[in-house]
C-alpha cells in the first residue's frame, strides 16, 4: 500500500496529547498506519498529497455498540412507541423471526449495507453483536458473517429468553452449548441485564461462563430503569456497562473506582422516549464514557455517530472534546483497542490509519451544525473510503 501526506488541516484531534487539537499539522498514512504526526512544514514526502483545504481531521469513530445481525425492520412498533407506547425488551422477539427467516445471503447483504453507511459518515471501527438468533445455529450463523465485515464480534445470546422457551433452562443452554459453539468465533460477551430480560443471576452465570472460555465480557445495563447491571459489570471486571440511562449514585462511584467504560447510547434513549443519561455525574466522577449508535431496528435505527456527539453536546452538557473523545478514543477504550500496535479513535504513529476529515473548519461544527452531514472524507485502516 502507497503512503500519503495530509495537509492544510485546519484542526487536528489525535487524542494523543493532553491538549485536545492542534493546528498547522500534517498526517502521514503508510500501509494501513499512520506514520508520522507533526508540523507541516516538517512533514516528510509520501506518495500521494492531500490538501484538506482547512478542514479538521480527527480519529474515525469507534462505534462500540451495534446489533448489525438482522433481517428487517419495526418501524410499526416505532410509530407506535411515538404514539405513546413504551419500549418493551420483548420486541426483540419479533426480529429475532425474521433474522431466523433469512438466508445467509440477505443476512450477510443488511450487514454490508449497514456496514458501508456507517463508514460513509465516518466510522471506521465497529463492534456488532448477535443476539437476533439465540439458537445455536443461529447465534453460530450471526457470529460468523459478523467477522466478516466487523473489527469486534460479540455473542449476545443472552438478549432475550426465546418466548416460549423457561428461562432458566434457555441460560443453561447459552452457559453451555452456545458458548462452546461461540466462543472461538467471538471477542466479547454481553448480557442484557434488565427486567424483562435476564435477572443479576441469571447474567451472572453467563458472563462467568464466558470469562472461563476466554472472553471479554461486556453488559446492557440500567437502559429501563435502575437495576444491577453496572454493578455487576464492575463485580466482574467487564470492559463496558452499555445504556447507564438509569443510574444511582453509588453505580457512578462504583463506576468511578473501576476499568468499566459507561458507553452512553443516546440516540436509543430518545428513540424509546428515556431520559438522555446524566453524562456530566459520570464524567464529574472520573468515570471513562463511551459513545456509540446501538444500530438496530428496535430500539435506535441509526448508525450515526455525529448524531450522537451533536446529543451529547447539546442537551447531556459535555463539551465538544468529550464528546467527540468519546466517540473516537472512549469506543476504542471500551473496546480495549486505544493503544498499542494498530490502536483506533487515536492519530499517532503506530496506530491504524483510520481518518475522518470534517467538511468543517472545526469539531464543534458537529454541534453547531446539527444534522448536516459533515463528513468529507474517509480512510479505513489506510484504504480512502469516501
Ligand atoms: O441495546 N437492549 C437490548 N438490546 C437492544 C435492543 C434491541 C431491539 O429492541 O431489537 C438495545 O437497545
């Protein structure tokens, strides 16, 4: 692969640095890296020269939380959710039929799509979780086309008890059968943590399962309402506790003390008609936060991650740094990929080259110009997207 200079930066965000941004940068990609950061006048020759004309340039996003393994859609559950009826985890059922139903070929043709929109605004590095199956044939099935097409699988066989189907029994077989089956072709394994779903038990023994055959371990937790599952999270030593929109006072500082990222899903929380959650306690008590889409068609239909910053910036009072930090380097936190050799949602040498040039002078533009899409070009592990 050919390396490439970028210059004329207006900002540029590497989260490598204690200050946020610096002007009068360039950039320089070699293979799927970057190379070299530093003052343009001192930036060595590449390849190919890029002028940005001005526009800020930082880390691609780092979208740590989706469910990209499903056939279909629920705009009618949607319309109905806006006309006054509750988010139900129950839903879940309804697409795990259809996935069910698919081939291979749509369900791995909705990933792609999926995949593709997502990097065309900018995302870079994705996670995506089964879930939509909760057989083992079909959570095998997900877990396969996911490696596919995604940086980070995880097995989420724990998302719904199937209906009809004793719960205790169906953990039995998640502990069991589908980990067995899973395990060599997941990184990760979360748990819905929520009434309606799985108990703190019942969550309990599948994370511990997990963590036995190797596996991170991440959780949905406190998305409806309070509950145990930040706490278990951090009990457990897990990389992510994923919504947080319901927390006590004691899940922050337990947070707080703790490894465990607070991945915010806000674009879930207005979608199901939740209050947005209190960023500013979490990031007042120290705690690591996260941004990410949560892309399904239940709960939040949206792969967009500027989305998310603009929500953030706007009415959950972070600042733009920690929003934007949230969705680059937070992601690859929660995903533990922020350092080391071909580390994400960070530009420095040694990290992979995944780059989103803003078609703005400035990352505040994301905030100040919402919902116009900002994104002017892309590169994915080296390779020029958009
Ligand atoms: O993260 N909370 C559980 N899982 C998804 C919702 C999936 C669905 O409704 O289909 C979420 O919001």
């Amino acid at each position: 692969m050919a390396s490439t200079v970028i210059t004329g930066i207006g900002e540029l965000t590497t989260n490598a640095e204690e200050t946020g941004t610096r002007t009068g940068a360039a950039l320089v990609l070699d293979g799927d890296r970057v190379a070299w950061v530093g003052p343009e006048a001192e930036a060595p020759e590449a390849d190919t020269r890029v002028d940005v004309g001005g526009r800020a340039v930082l880390p691609g996003w780092v979208d740590s939380h989706t469910h990209l393994l499903f056939a279909g859609d629920r705009t009618s559950e949607f319309a109905a959710r806006m006309a006054g009826e509750p988010y139900r985890a129950g839903g879940i059922a309804v697409t795990v039929e259809e996935t069910r139903a698919a081939t291979d070929v749509e369900l791995a043709e909705n990933l792609r799509r999926h995949v593709a929109e997502a990097v065309a605004q900018g995302t870079t590095c994705l996670e995506t979780k089964t879930g939509y199956g909760l057989t083992v044939a079909d959570e095998l099935r997900a877990a396969k086309l996911a490696a596919t097409e995604v940086d980070e699988v995880t097995f989420l066989g724990a998302h719904l008890v199937p209906p009809g189907q004793d719960a205790d029994d169906y953990v039995d077989l998640v502990c069991g059968e589908m980990l067995d089956a899973l395990a060599p072709h997941a990184g990760w394994c979360d748990v819905f943590c929520e009434q309606g779903a799985f108990g703190a038990e019942q969550s309990r023994r599948v994370l511990q399962a997990a963590a036995k055959r190797g596996l991170g371990l991440r959780v949905h937790g406190n998305q409806l309402g309070p509950g145990p599952g930040a706490r278990l999270a951090v009990e457990l030593g897990a990389a992510s506790v994923d919504h947080c929109t319901h927390l006590e006072r004691s899940d922050v500082e337990a947070l707080a003390d703790s490894d465990t990222v607070a991945t915010l899903l806000p674009a879930c929380d207005l979608s199901t008609r939740q209050p947005l959650p209190d960023a500013r306690a979490l990031l007042d008590a120290g705690v690591t936060v996260a941004l990410a889409s949560n892309c399904n068609p239940g709960s939040s239909y949206t792969s967009s991650m500027a989305f998310c910053v603009t929500t953030a910036v706007l009415q959950m009072r972070m600042s733009v740094d920690e929003a934007v930090r949230a969705a680059t380097w937070g992601g690859a936190r929660a995903l533990r990929r922020e350092e080391g050799d071909g580390a994400v949602g960070v530009l420095c040498p040694g990290a992979r080259a995944d780059v989103h040039v803003l078609d703005a002078p400035s990352a505040a533009w994301l905030a100040y110009r919402p919902g116009v899409p900002l994104t002017h070009a892309v590169w994915r592990a080296g390779t020029r997207c958009t």
